[in-house]
C-alpha cells in the first residue's frame, strides 16, 4: 500500500490531492476516506492508500492514516 501526504483539500467540493513517497501527486475524493471523515483529513497529514485507474486519470482510495490499525 504506497504512503504519502496530503497537500491540498478542498472541502466545500468534497476533493483533495496528496503526493505519495515517490513524488507522483494523486487525485482523491470524499468517498475515498476509509473511515469517511474528510473533515479529519489536514495538510500534510501522512496517509497510506489504495488507488484505482478511472477514465480521468488514477485516483488514491481507502485512504487511511497511518497510524490506523484495523
């Protein structure tokens, strides 16, 4: 599961961006918080996730802090 951080959040559209380890930036929306919290979410907050191929381009999805354990 790639790691990263999150570097831009735009709640009044439900989307944000994060960058993971590797320096490849990544979509990501609402939806895609695990826990469903997007208010959570803070910049620079470090994330591990998941990601998915749409026709817009990939997007990260089941985020999760890092520190959470199932």
């Amino acid at each position: 599961m790639p790691h990263g951080n999150i570097t831009r959040l735009v709640p009044e559209h439900g989307f944000g961006f994060l960058v993971d380890d590797a320096g490849l930036d990544w979509f990501f929306v609402r939806e895609g918080i695990h826990a469903g919290d997007f208010a959570a979410l803070w910049l620079d907050e470090r994330v591990m996730f998941s990601y998915e191929w749409t026709p817009k381009g990939p997007r990260a999805t089941n985020i999760r802090f890092e520190h959470e354990v199932d």
